[in-house]
C-alpha cells in the first residue's frame, strides 16, 4: 500500500503541475496579436521544408521580398497545414542562426492562414480521362482515389512523392515536388480514399500526368 | 582586466560553490543580464567569458563541500549516496580528495580531448559535427534506452517513472512559456526557476525538515595513497557525452557507470562513485562551454549565458578559455587542498538550519525579483517536484526528466503531436534585456534579507 505521506507530496506536485499548465494556457491564449519587438508577415508560400525535430521551415514571398518562417514543433500540429501557394500571415520575433535570419511566429495563434492556395488560381475542374486533351500547364481540379504512393529520390537527392491516380474514367501518374508536400498530405494521400486534387497538366514518358500542387 | 574578472571568477565560484542550494547557473545569468552594460564600459566579451568560465569551473570543484559536509541527512534514501556514507564514517577527507582529484582528472582528460579535437580540425578532419549529426538519428532511441535502465534498476521503478514523466511535462510547460517576461532567450529565463526549485530549494526543505544529527568528527589530513585513474577517465568520457549531446544530465551518467560496477563491494563502490561524478562534473562543464565552439550549440547554463553576449567565439578564444580553466581548477584545488579544515571549520560554525532559511529566502527572491509572479510559480511547481524523489526513496537524477523527454519527443518528431494533445504550445517572444541596475539592486536586495533572515535566526 503506498504511503499516505508519499501519495500526499506527489499529489501536490500533480496538483502543482495543474496549476501550472493553467496558467501557462491562460498567458498563451491572453497574448496580444501583435506584441511589442514583433513584425507582421504576409505572403504567398513558396517554400515548404522539414527540418530536424519535427520543425518546418516555410518561405513566404511578401511585398518587400522572401521572408522565411521558421516553425518550431513547439507550435503545435498547425504547421503541418501550410501549403505552397497558400496565402500566410505570421506575427513573429526576429532571430539570426547561422548567418541567416529568419522569423518564428510568436504562438500557433500567431500564424493564420488567409486563403489557401487553390482560391488564388482558377482551376478547372476535369476528369483523368480529359487530361490529354488540355494543354501542359493547364491547372485542374480532380476528384481520384490515390495508390501505390512512395518517396521518389531524384539523382539531385531530393525526395519527391510519386503515386498513381484512379477515377471512373481512367488513370495517370502524379508527384508532388520535394517542398509542395507535407507529412498530412503523405498521410491523407496513403489512406487511398478519394481526395480533390488541384495540379498542373504535365507529360510523363508521353502519357499524361499531374504535378499536384495540394490536396484536400 | 582579464586577470581582475578571472580572480572575481574565482571568488563567485567559491560563493556559490560553498553555499548549498546556489547554482553557478545563477551568477552567470546575473552576470548576462549585465553583460551590455559591461560591454557599454569597453570590457570585451573575453574578459566576461573568462569570469563565466573560471566561475563555472571553481563552482564544480567546490560544490561538493557543502554537499558532503552540510547536507547529510538522516533519511535512508540519503544514506546510499556514497559520499554521504564516508563522511558518517569521519573520512570527509578522503571523499573530498577522490572528489576533487575525480575533478582534475575529468578536466585534464576532458581539455586533452577537446585540444586533439582542435588540432585535427585544424588539420582538416571535422570530427564532431559528422558524428553529432550521426547520433542526432539515433539520439531518441538512445536516450529511450538509457531512462529504461535508469528507472528498471531504480529500487523504486512506479516512483521514479512518476518522477521521470511529470519532470518531463513541466520540462515542456516550461521551456519557452510567456509565464516568464523576457522569452526562452532571456539570461534569466523560465529554466532559473524551475532548476532552481527541482534541484535547490527542494533540497534545502529537505534539510530544514530533518531532525539536528550529530556529524562524525572528520580527518581532513588527506593521505597520499595512490587513486585509481578509471573512474576518473570513464567520468571524463561520460562528461563529454553530457556535455555534447542534449538530455542526459551527470547524474544519470554516473548512476549507468555505478550500475555497470556494481558487485565490487560498498567501498570500492563508494570511491569509484564519487571519483566519477566529480570527473562528469568538470569535464561535462568543459565541453558544455566548448560546444558553442565545436558544434555551434549551447549545452549548459555557463555556454548559454556566454551566447547571449558573445555571437560567435573562435577557436583561439576557446583554447584561451580552456587554459583560464585549467587555471582556475588549479588554484581551486590548491585552495582546497590547504584550506579545507579552515573552509569547513568556516561551515561548520554557520547555523545550519539559519543558513538554509537564508539561502531559501535568497534564491526564492532572486527568482521572484528576476522572473516574476510567473516565474515564482514555475519555482514553486518545480520545488513540489523535486521533493517527490528524496521523499518516495527514488533517485533524485529521474527528475532530469526535465530536459530528458522534451529531447527525446524533439528527435524522435513527436513534439508537435504531444504539445498539441497535452495543450502545451510553446510562445516566442523577444527577449527584453533586463536593466543591469534592476538585477544588482534585485540581487543586494535578496541577499540582504537572506543575511537578515540568517542573522534573525541563528543563535546567538
């Protein structure tokens, strides 16, 4: 049986520990949007890279030039979210590593999403079996069940996301270049249940394929 | 002036090594915090470099006095601690000098090391950072497997998973919480409160808690016998591994080492114990300040405070620092060697129990004063924590949880899938240095009530 003294001093550390949590959720959810010695960020992503420890590295092309955000895990799941061409603001400190200066968001409440890729171009929507007749380049909205979905490593060493697409009317080859892509969509794409793509028309090995830009 | 801040070095090593429950940690993020006025009045990043390091350095090698002689408990748990176990004996002497000469040793092997690291960069052969990196893949599994060990062969392996886990989510409360003004970056940021509640005013409760014990008288003439250079060497190599890689903390280290000698009978036991702890020790606060040189990474309290005023350190000005170093552990150990009956007659004619109060007083101050209302709750979550080891009977070390599992969920990529269930996103925010007259003020502040706290409670 455990000591009442014993289960007493960990109860109150436990207790502690609670109180703690509480007040650390009440100060992260009472930060100002914009605290003081921070800047503002908005832009269209361009770049989105892991980095060690579950962190990403995502680059954002503003108004006055290229902004890199640096996302550490500590922000939370959110930073999964982020997709090339979607449109960011991030509110965040400053910081030089390596000669290089990038800014970390101040909080996952920091880092806002403001319209996702797909509703700044027009994609038309299309089936596989109409792919050959649009040009290359032409920017599509599909309905398809993915398979046989793998990490391709290129010669340049970059790990690109190649699968096969199928719906009622035919099937094509897709990748998604090494920094379009994100673990959620490996993870919704390896499901094999039928998702919207939003591509660009492309030719592989004289067939038509799709270099996906996102998935939903 | 490199001279001056090398002597002032010395001496606030000594302080805070002699006064139990005060971290060298404390003097160097006071010394950060005044690191841009300092800066302000012409003395160069080096100079206050070099009172960092020869601090960092006589505060290893001295801490231990307080923790043989001023720190012995009547409780059971306490009784296993092998330095704890001569000093019952009356041989304070002799666990002093395996401490102090484990200390040495762990320096002299750790700068050999670091020097050959050097010359074969130097040469053109990077060694560290491939290796780091190599390691960084496995470091989960790694660290996975060490806290397996450390908590299966702990006598109370329920308790010390319970001390392990709960460090750990108050390690990832902590690290980065807005709780504390001034961000992760600050000099005096959320880590002061919570180390300084797990590991120093929990032990001074403990101490205020337990009943007046009578000490064995101890013969402090240090014999000559001839010390074995094992344990020291395996300490300096454990101490380099602390020192480098993130997590693992010297006393986890030296517990894997004591299991892996276990069966060697309590004597041997003992002094191995204390020879390799005192080598982690030094040789770990070595290569915690090089590895802001070698691997570009701050790794202890000491190489933190020194990163926060000094971008970029080169090679010579580590060969520099190592040398007031080396210098430092000399002077210490002279100083202990000859001195020791004085210091500890000097201890023993404090009032324990007032001395304790005082120092309490002192450190929930400076973190009042220095972190905030948030801060003081981080330090008094982290106290309540601390105690649970020491009062269940398992190892202390298992609270090292603290930096052990937000490591391991860092390298192993689970971080932002736990952070996100448990609630626990983290905040960046800059860092606001504090005012250089703020901290002094704080800290005559504190000291003085804890001086009057001590003169108010002790006899006489």
């Amino acid at each position: 049986m455990v000591d009442r003294s014993k289960a007493g001093i960990a109860g109150v550390a436990v207790l502690a520990l609670l109180v703690l949590w509480a007040a650390h959720r009440h100060a992260v959810h009472s930060l100002p949007d914009l605290p003081d010695g921070t800047v503002a960020v908005e832009g269209v992503v361009t770049y989105v890279r892991p980095i060690a420890g579950g962190g990403w590295l995502v680059q954002l092309k503003a108004h006055g030039g290229t902004r890199t955000l640096l996302l550490s895990p500590r922000l939370g799941e959110l930073a999964h979210l982020v997709r090339k061409g979607d449109v960011w603001r991030a509110v965040g400190t400053v910081r030089s590593w390596r000669d290089k200066s990038y800014l970390e968001p101040v909080s996952r409440a920091h880092l806002r999403r403001l319209a996702p890729f797909h509703q700044q171009e027009i994609y038309s929507e299309s089936s596989l079996a109409t792919l050959g007749r649009l040009p290359e380049g032409a920017r599509v909205r599909v309905r398809a069940r993915p398979a046989s979905v793998r990490i391709y490593r290129s010669r340049a060493g970059k790990s690109h996301l190649v699968f096969e697409l199928r719906d009622d009317t035919g099937s094509c080859s897709a990748i998604m270049w090494e920094g379009t892509y994100t673990p959620a969509d490996e993870a919704l794409l390896g499901k094999g249940v039928e998702v919207t793509l939003f591509a660009e028309v492309d030719e592989y090995r004289g067939k038509p394929s799709l270099v996906v830009r996102g998935v939903e | 002036m490199t001279l001056v801040a090398f002597l002032f070095g010395c001496v606030a090593g000594l302080v805070t090594g002699l006064v139990p429950g005060i971290h060298v940690n404390l003097s160097t993020a006071l010394l950060a915090g005044w690191a841009p006025a300092l800066l302000g009045f012409g003395l160069s990043p080096f100079t206050l470099a070099v009172f960092i390091v020869s601090a960092a350095m006589v505060h290893t090698l001295t801490e231990v006095m307080p923790t043989l002689f001023l720190g012995v408990p009547g409780d059971d748990s306490y009784a296993l601690l092998p330095g704890h176990r001569l000093v019952r004996r009356g041989e304070g002497g002799h666990a002093l000098r395996l401490s102090v000469t484990g200390c040495f040793r762990g320096l002299i092997l750790g700068l050999v090391i670091i020097l050959a690291i050097l010359a074969l960069e130097a040469g053109g052969f990077r060694l560290l950072e491939p290796m780091t990196e190599w390691l960084s893949r496995w470091m989960a599994w790694l660290l996975l497997a060490a806290i397996a060990v450390l908590v299966a062969t702990d006598e109370r392996p329920a308790w010390g998973l319970f001390v392990l886990v709960s460090s750990g989510v108050f390690g990832l409360v902590v690290f980065a919480t807005p709780l504390v003004p001034g961000g992760s970056q600050a000099p005096m940021n959320a880590l002061f409160p919570a180390l300084t509640g797990l590991f120093g005013a929990s032990g001074l409760l403990l101490a205020l808690a337990q009943r007046d014990q009578e000490q064995a008288p101890q013969e402090l003439d240090f014999d000559r016998r001839p010390l074995p250079w094992t344990p020291a060497f395996l300490g300096g190599l454990g101490g380099m591994v602390v020192g480098l890689l993130p997590g693992l903390g010297g006393g986890n280290v030296a517990t894997l080492f004591a299991l892996g000698r276990r069966g060697e009978g309590a004597e041997r036991d003992s002094e191995s114990y204390l020879m390799t702890t005192g080598a982690i020790n030094a040789s770990d606060a070595l290569f915690g300040i090089a590895a802001l040189v070698l691997i570009d990474r701050a790794r202890s309290g000491a190489s933190v405070a020194l990163e926060s005023f000094w971008a970029q350190p080169d090679r010579l000005s580590l060969v520099w620092l190592l040398a007031s170093a080396l210098a430092a552990a000399m002077v210490t150990r002279e100083v202990l060697w000859r001195w020791s009956p004085a210091l500890l007659s000097g201890l023993n004619r404090l009032e324990l129990p007032s001395l304790n109060r005082a120092t309490l007083v002192f450190l929930s101050l400076m973190v009042l004063f220095g972190t905030g209302p948030g801060g003081f709750l981080v330090f008094i979550c982290g106290t309540c924590l601390g105690l649970v080891a020491p009062v269940v009977g398992c190892r202390r070390a298992q609270a090292m949880g603290l930096f052990l599992i937000p490591t391991i969920l860092f390298f192993s990529g689970y971080t932002a899938r736990v952070v996100t269930f448990l609630g626990l996103e983290s905040v960046n925010l800059p860092a606001s240095p504090s005012s250089a007259g703020y901290l002094a003020l704080s800290g005559l502040a504190a000291f003085l009530a804890g001086w009057a706290v001590y003169a108010w409670t002790a006899r006489g």
